[in-house]
C-alpha cells in the first residue's frame, strides 16, 4: 500500500486495522434510529474489498481517491481494498468541493458532491469509475452523473455488509450482484443477502425489491416507508422519481391515515418548491398521484441527512 496523502482519522483506522483485534468498530447509518457502534470482522472486510477489487480490475498498479472520512464505513473500505491490492490511495479530508489530480482508478463519493465532480468533466483528470452511495441520488444528479466521462454507479449496501453488496450503472434500473453475493426475497418481497465468503451466510433487510433473477434486483423502497392505501401498496421513494420531473426544489412522499382508504399519499414541500400539478396528473396514474399537499418550514432530517418521511404533529386529519 501507497499512501500518498492522508487524514487523523485514516492513521486511527490503520492502527485499528493491524492490531490484533479480529475486528474494528463502526457505526451504522442511522437511516431507521439513532446509529449504532458495531464490531465488523477484519474477515468479512476482506471478503467485501476483494469482491470490489475483483469487480473493479483494483491491482498494485491502481490509485484510489477518497473524499470520505475514515471514521465511516465507505472510507474504511477504501483502505482495506487499497491493503490487499498493494494499490495506491490519497485520502482527502471530506468536503462537497472537490481536489482531485491525475488518473484516478477508482473514486467513491456521496451525492452532495456530484455538483463539484462534474466540474472535472472536460480537465486533465481522467476517472475510470465513481461509486455513489450514502444516499439516494436525485433524478437530476443521475442525469449529470450519465454525461460524466467515467463508468458511473450507485451503490447498494450497509455497515453490516461492510459497504456495497450490489451496483447499479447510472441510467439503468438494476442492481448486480457483486462477486460471491446472491439475492432472494421473503413473502413481503424484502430482499434477502446471500453472503458466500462472509462470517453470516444471509442477511434479511428491511428493503423492498422487484427481483430479476438471483443476482438482479431493481430497489423499490423501505418497507417501513411502503404506503397502503385501500390494499394497493405505494413506495414512496419509486414515485419520487417518477414525479420528480414536475416538481422544483424539496419534497417527499409518506402515508397519512384516512378514514376510508386506511392511509393515503400526500407530499410534503417548502415554501419554495414549485409543484406543476397540471403536468403531473396528465402524467402519472391517478393511483400514484399525492392526494393532498403540506407545507412544511422545514423538513426533519435523521442523525446522518436523510430526510425523516413523517407527516409531523399538527399536521394529520
């Protein structure tokens, strides 16, 4: 391993690495609660890099780059998969402005920092691949990232994966497989991981997918965030990209309780979102059409960013 530049937080990480401990400790994302510190084996760390590694043609004679803190997961793994490649990385103290130089192997990043990424779009620097995860990407951020001179991905995955399990190529629907990882899902249609080189054989989680085939799925949303709404069943998050083409600044779907129909659609906006309603509705199923709009000053947000899909107090019929 190369290390070009480094961080406070990667010097941690690495002594963390080569003691004797046979794990490290991280915390989750908090995207259903307060984040939570978990003991990952060194084990499955290495399983996870090397299927990265194996995916991405990650050699000796690779450079990595990282804009994401070691203190988390993704920054983590991009030292591990550095280790077992002998490659080289530059890990670069975290910030949505991006420094970047030279040939670059392999770049992860989170949305917030598309915007400065794509100001490297004509320069001398040349990506091979960006990883986006973290958060969800925004129908517009797709739309860049498809114009962007690199292979572009979406990441699918969680701490306890220790990173990416699945990617999906920007601009198409579904998710692969990575190396040695299968996909099933219960009577709920919430996938199920099949991990052949992890300490934990499977993993349930809370996700619900439309499954392709064992090693394809196309992510539809959290089961927690699914809306019933007189037996049909809605997922907020596939909608919003389907509306998202009429609807300028912030917004978000979620279930409010209704008398007749058990929960109905509504979407929550600022007072500085623009809502073409008359385009909207010549477009979409009436079905998937929000049935009520609210305002909100501001939106709640979880312990890592993630808006909080609620209807807040004062708010519900």
């Amino acid at each position: 391993m190369n290390l070009t530049k480094t961080t406070p937080e990667t010097e941690e990480f690495l002594k963390e690495w080569y003691s004797d401990k046979e794990y490290v400790t991280a915390h989750t994302s908090g995207s259903t609660g307060a984040p939570k510190m978990i003991k990952l084996l060194k084990q499955d760390m290495i399983a996870s890099a090397s299927a990265t590694n194996r995916f991405f043609n990650i050699t000796e004679s690779s450079r990595l780059v990282s804009p994401l803190s070691a203190s988390y997961i993704a920054g983590k793994m991009m030292i591990v998969r550095t280790v077992l490649a002998g490659a080289t990385l530059e890990m670069l103290t975290p910030s949505n402005q991006l420094n970047l130089h030279g040939r670059i192997t392999l770049l992860p990043i989170v949305p917030s920092q598309i915007e400065s990424l794509m100001t490297y779009a004509d320069s001398d620097v040349k990506i091979d691949n960006v990883i986006v995860g973290g958060a969800p990407m925004t129908p517009e951020m797709e739309l860049m990232l498809e114009q962007f001179p690199a292979n572009c991905y979406a990441t699918y995955g969680m701490t306890e994966t220790c990173s990416h399990v699945a990617i999906r190529k920007v601009g198409t629907p579904y998710f692969q497989a990575l190396p040695g990882v299968k996909f099933e899902v219960d009577e709920s249609s919430r996938l199920m991981l099949r991990l052949q080189h992890f300490s934990f054989p499977t993993l349930q989680t809370n996700d619900v997918v439309e499954l392709q085939s064992e090693e394809s799925f196309r992510w539809l949303g959290r089961y927690d965030n699914v809306v019933n709404s007189g037996g049909v069943k809605l997922f907020p998050e596939e909608i919003e990209r389907e509306i998202a083409p009429f609807i300028k600044g912030e917004f978000y779907l979620c279930g409010m309780p209704h008398a007749k129909w058990g929960q109905q659609l509504v979407i929550c906006i600022t007072p500085r979102t623009v809502v073409d309603h008359a385009a909207m509705e010549a477009e979409v199923s009436h079905i998937r059409l929000p049935k009520k709009t609210i305002t909100l000053d501001k939106f709640e947000y979880t312990s890592n960013g993630k808006i909080k899909r609620v209807v807040p107090a004062g708010f519900e019929e």
